[in-house]
C-alpha cells in the first residue's frame, strides 16, 4: 500500500483565465472545468511569473523566479544548479514521465531532466514533413495581391530560408486538405498526449507513485482544433488568423478589430476542444490510477488580443497575460474557491511540502493553500521589435517586473521610474492609479526589491546556450518564437 499520492501536473500552454467559462466568460467554453471547479479547488488569481513558455516553465518546474534561472532571457534551458521537481521526486521512488508538444519544453532545452521517460510530440504542428518551410511564417512574408506575385515571392522566401520546395508544397496540400474536411489533422497534440497517457496508465506499476507532466498546445497558435469545435464561435471557414496581421502590438483605443476578433473566436473554440480533451484525460485517471490521484491544471502564461494595445504574449505583465488558470483536486482537501493571489512558481514548494520533502535552495518557501507568503511577484523581456511602436507601449522596450497582493498590482521598470498601479479588483487594468497612490508605489517596489536581493541571478556561472538544429528551429518559427 503506498503512502504517497500520484500526481499530475497539467499545463495548458497559452490559455488565459478569461477566456474559461469556470472564471467567469460569457462563452461556455470550459463545462468539464467548471464541473471539475465544483468539487475542488479553484484558484480565482493565479499568476504565471513570466509572459511565455520557457521561463514560467522552469519556474514551476525548478520553484525558482526568473531573475534567478533565467532561463528564456539570458540563457535557453534550465541552469544545472536547480534541481527539477521531476529529479526531487525521481530521488524519492517516483516514477515520473513527461509528454509534451512544445519545442521549448523538449529534451533540446533540458526539460526532460529527472524524467524516467518523456515524450516530445515533434508532429503537432498540422505541416508532417520536417523540411519545408512553416506555412503560417511563409504567409508574413508574402504581401502580393496577386497569384504570380504570391508565388513568386513563396519560392524565394523558401530559397532564402533554406527549405525544401517539395516538402513546403506537401505540407501546404496538406493544411488545404484538413480545412476542407478531407481528413484532419486539426490537433496540436491533445489526442496523442491521451492516447500515450492511457495506454501507460494500463501499464504502469500500480505499487508506485508516479508524477505525470503534460503539456496541452492547443491554446497556442495557430489554434488548430476540429472544426466542430471552431465553429462554435464564429465560421471555420473564415481563415483569418495571426499571419492577417503583421505586427504584435496594435494602436486600438481600446477597441479589437475584426481580426482580434476571429482569432478569439479560433481561441475560444481551441479551449473548447482542450477542455473536452481534458475530460477524456480525467476519465483514464479514473478508471486506471487510484482515488489518491492528486491532479493539477494550470496555465504557463495566457494571450493579449488588442487589449494594452497587445497580441500575442511577445511581452508584457498585464492580466490578459499573467493571469491564468489554477485548478487543483487534492483528495487530501474540502472543495474550495480560493480569492488570494498565489503564483504558479508555489506548485512545487506545495508539491514538496505536502509529501513531506525538504525544498531545494533556490525553490521559494510558499505555499498556495497558506496566507503567509511572499508577495506574488514576476518578470518580463524588453520587446524586441526592429520598428516604430505606438507611444502606448514604449515601456515595453524595457524589462519589467510585477507584484501583486490582495489590493493592488504593481508593474514596474527594472531598469526605469516606469511605474503602473491597478486595484486587483480591476481585473482588466482598465485604471491606472500610479499618480494617486504614489506612497503604494514605493511600497511595492520595495517588496519587489526586498525579493530580488534574497534570490540572486545564477546566470553567470552559466551561458546555458544550445545549437538548435534545423527541424528544432523550424518548430520555433511555426509557433512564432523565432523569424
């Protein structure tokens, strides 16, 4: 009989706490979830510490803030010095497997470390054939209305980017035959993550405990889900998406243009799918593993649409962004909707604490069912952009960090007097208190550097740069990581 639970960490990449119906939107995207709410835990401010994938992963993964492993700014994978939850629970007689469909969380940048078996789905990305060019970055480049000009201007962007003509035009076929309903292939992962998750389950020792990490993509670009799901909210048909625009910010005035507003609708749609899917997940669980099973859902960071004059998660602290979403069923614990704000970066000190391991250096000493914590803090990169931006997001040329308490929200320049003060209350920032209240200012910046100075950056005794290889670098640029 084993005295420690399994447990489960779920990520959904990309998906913001708006966007799901058990928070509150006015779209039934999430039913599973909500029904998953009533009988457990529900985190209601839940922050990622960073803006995108590899830096709020190793936060969870290492319990660490950015500024400390820096990982996805200064260096590309995880410092060695930090140890893993995987490795701490790997030395304690876990066995742990991971499954992932992101590129970053791949055994490339070494987010395998401490896993007995990880998978990394390399063909979630709807393009089979390793060497041709992304489609979806193809289309940035091409800016001809007309047929020649277009395909002309696709034959050199393929030359120029060293791809194989064939294989570009394969996957094309291929994108053109799944949107036609000829067959589909519209999953970024979600089936053969399940599918891989139940056929271990029914094989795995029963005597003992496991961790299991997943990585669901389906929230990220290009929001690939069947179409019976896209057209939910709005026609599948229509084909507008991230490559109709060509810029990652937006001068609005408040207002999304019809091209935010298809591509929430494709959002939508891709959350309802992740939902169903995570359903179809929870069953396996039931049926294979025991009532013990501890199982956490989360998001690494959510997605801006226009809104601080945004798209897409480039950079960037507001709420459209860090605020996602946190649900834990711990049989251990009563049904409960939690208000505090707590961080993603506390799963792994709550991990450790509840099975009664110690925490390694670096890990915060928090928990997310406690209130005696430290504030909720996080970081983000400068915007790299190599042209004009509108005034309205200028600061984002510069490093920020926030923190967070149950009154207010602080986003602040590293490296500037920039300063932003919201209520936590005004879950869309839609008032910026910082002329009012400069005495809450001062405060919080001292919180941020009273946390900063207790945690170095161990960057320096690490470059952590990896040689990414040809079919590694076309992932990166097919979710619009890299040009």
């Amino acid at each position: 009989m084993r005295d420690k639970p399994n447990i489960i960490l779920v990520v959904l990449d990309t998906v913001r706490a708006r966007n799901l119906s058990c928070y509150g939107y006015h779209r039934q995207t999430t039913p599973f979830l909500t029904d998953f709410a009533s009988d457990n835990t529900l985190f209601e401010n839940a922050f990622s510490p960073a803006e995108w994938t590899p830096t709020s992963h190793a936060s969870i993964f290492t319990g660490t803030y950015p500024w400390v492993h820096q990982t996805g700014r200064k260096s590309s994978k995880l410092h060695p010095q930090l140890e893993t939850l995987a490795e701490v629970l790997q030395s304690d007689g876990y066995e742990t497997v991971g499954f992932s469909s992101n590129t970053y969380i791949s055994p490339v940048f070494e987010f395998d470390r401490g896993f007995d078996t990880f998978l990394f789905n390399s063909s979630a990305f709807g393009e089979p054939f390793s060497d041709g060019v992304p489609i979806q970055q193809m289309r940035q480049s091409i800016d001809s209305a007309t047929f020649p000009g277009e395909a002309w201007q696709a034959l050199k962007y393929i030359r120029n980017n060293d791809g194989s003509l064939v294989q570009t035009f394969g996957n094309w076929i291929v994108k053109k035959l799944n949107k036609r309903g000829v067959f589909s292939q519209a999953d970024s992962g979600a089936q053969k993550a399940n599918s891989f998750v139940r056929d271990w389950l029914r094989r795995r020792d029963d005597d003992q405990p496991f961790f299991l990490f997943i990585n669901y993509m389906e929230g990220h670009t290009p929001y690939q889900a069947p179409d019976q799901y896209l057209a939910d909210f709005g026609d599948p048909s229509d084909d507008r998406g991230w490559e109709s625009l060509d810029r990652f910010f937006a001068d609005t005035d408040g207002d999304l243009d019809p091209t935010a507003s298809r591509l929430q609708d494709l959002y939508d749609g891709s959350i309802s799918y992740l939902d169903a899917q995570l359903r179809e997940l929870t069953e396996s669980i039931d049926e294979y593993a025991d009532d013990e099973t501890l199982i956490i859902i989360t998001g690494d960071h959510g997605e801006a649409f226009g809104e601080h004059d945004i798209y897409g998660h480039t950079a960037g602290l507001y709420n459209e962004i860090t605020r996602v979403p946190l649900l834990i069923r711990d049989p251990a614990r009563k049904k409960e909707t939690s208000s505090e704000p707590v961080s993603i970066q506390w799963i792994m000190p709550t991990l450790l604490e509840r099975i009664g391991l110690s925490l390694p250096e670096y890990c915060v000493d928090a928990s997310l069912f406690e209130s005696s914590n430290p504030p909720v803090v996080g970081d983000t990169k400068a915007l790299d952009l190599s042209v004009d931006i509108p005034d309205s997001i200028g600061h984002l040329t510069q490093p920020a960090r926030f923190c967070v308490d149950d009154e207010w929200k602080l986003i602040s320049g590293v490296d500037s007097d920039y300063s932003e003060l919201y209520m936590i209350s005004d879950e869309e920032e839609t008032e910026d208190c910082f002329s009012r209240y400069p005495d809450r200012v001062s405060e919080y910046r001292n919180r941020l550097s009273a946390e900063i100075e207790r945690f170095p950056d161990l960057s320096e005794s690490y470059s952590g740069q990896v040689s990414i290889d040809s079919e590694t670098s076309q992932q990166l640029k097919e979710l619009g990581y890299v040009e």
